[in-house]
C-alpha cells in the first residue's frame, strides 16, 4: 500500500508538472492572464472545462482516448507521457533508495529536471523559478542530510554555472554568436546543488557526448539538425539523471579512449 500511494502521488506531481510546463512559459513569454492556479482546467481547442474525473493522471487520458470530451479534439500526448515519465521516474527512485527521505528529495529534484526538459525543449526557456528553485532545494537537502557536504554543494553549484560560462564566454568571443544560454548555467548550477563537484564534469561530458550523438543521428536520419538551435537543457537533465543513478565516473572512461 505504501508504494502504491507513494506511485499515485508521484502521478499527481506529474500533473502537475504539466501545469507547470503549459503554463509558465505563458506567464513569461506572453501577456495571457494566467496563472498556474486560473483559468481552471480546460480544453486548450474549444476551452470547455475539464470534469473532475477526466482530470486524473494517466486515466483521465485513457478514458478519453486522447481525446476532448467537448470538441473530440486530440489532446497533446506531452500530458500523458509527462505523468507517464513522473511514475516512471518515481519507480527507479523507490528501487534504488526504498521508501525514503532521500528517495523523495532525489524523486522532486528529476521531476524538476524532467520538467524543465519539457519547457526548454518546445520554448528554448528554462525559467529561473525553477532552475534556482531546484539549486536552493538542493543545498537545503544537503544542508540538512549531509551538512558536512554542504561546502562541496555549493562549490559544485558555483562550478556549474562557471563551467558553462566559459564556454559562453570563448564562443562568443571567437564567433561573435550566443552559443549558451544563462539558463543552462542556472541548470547546471542546480545540479552541482544535488550530485556535488565531483559530478560536475561527468555530467557535462555526458550531456556534450548525448547532444553530439543526437546530432549524428539526425544527420544520418535526413534531419537538418545542425541548422538548427538546440535546448542543451534536456541533455543536461538526461546526464544528471544518468551519474545519478549510475555513479559512473565517465571521465575515466574517456580518458582510457
């Protein structure tokens, strides 16, 4: 039963999650009076208000086979594959940690990631409410779990965004061009805030080795993904979550190459 319910809530998050990732982006980038608790929810084609019932992670969606009950419009599968990744993610946690403290602290910390992938990847955004919301509920975690750690949290937070920078920095004096985002660096920052400074280089080497073999296989798929700009925070999310679960050292492996 305790699973159970620890999955149900993980579900619940997940929609909420996806409060998160329709609507901040309105919030910031447009004039829209809204905000992530008005309008309720509603259909996003005929704007019908949703029935409580069809508003229930994962069964609200299968019931209505992906579509509005009012209009018969398709709803955007991202709803449904969000809580889907939130259950998802909430299982890998209860595996490794058992019911725990720390499995909820790390569950909140992928559940932010997996969000902000979601934003970045349709918006090229990665709001700071979240990005420092996560860096500061890191360093709290730590603070109150390890705070022998603490120091390392905050180096690693300050590495992070360091790193990045200078990237940020050489690229654009040799281009002329933005190649980075101060989002990614706020991402980064935060988890340096989780995975501490040992992490921060795998992480990034990770993140760099996953976008450059997305781009090879767009090539090789006929995609014009080279001509395009691409949300590095997915990749920084997707890498976090692999040295999390994983602890692989990847720059030992590199260097072995």
């Amino acid at each position: 039963m305790i699973y159970f319910f620890c999955i149900m809530l993980a579900a619940a998050l997940g929609s909420f999650a996806n409060v998160l990732i329709y609507r901040l982006p309105l919030m910031i980038l447009s004039d829209a009076p809204i905000s992530l608790a008005q309008p309720a929810s509603h259909c996003p084609h005929c704007k019908a208000p949703i029935k409580w019932r069809y508003n229930l992670p994962l069964l609200g969606f299968i019931a209505l086979k992906g579509r509005c009950a009012a209009c018969h419009a398709n709803i955007p599968r991202r709803y449904f594959l969000v809580e889907l990744g939130a259950v998802l993610l909430a299982v890998l946690c209860l595996v490794q940690w058992g019911v725990s403290c720390q499995a909820a602290a790390y569950f909140i910390f992928l559940l932010g990631l997996w969000a902000l992938s979601w934003i970045d990847a349709a918006h090229y955004l990665l709001p700071d409410v979240l990005t420092q919301g996560l860096l500061w509920l890191g360093l709290l975690y730590n603070a109150l779990a390890a705070p022998n750690s603490l120091s390392d949290m905050v180096f690693a937070a300050a590495l992070g965004y360091g790193l990045l920078y200078a990237v940020y920095f050489v690229y654009l004096k040799i281009t002329g061009k933005v190649g980075l985002g101060f989002g990614d660096m706020k991402l980064l920052a935060a988890i340096g805030a989780w995975l501490g400074a040992n992490a921060m280089l795998n992480v990034l080497l990770l993140a760099c080795l996953s976008a450059l073999l997305f781009g090879v296989v767009g090539v090789l798929l006929r995609r014009a993904v080279l001509q395009k700009i691409w949300p590095f925070g997915p990749f920084l999310a997707l890498a976090a979550a692999i040295v999390l679960f994983t602890g692989a050292d990847f720059t030992v492996l590199w260097s072995r190459l």
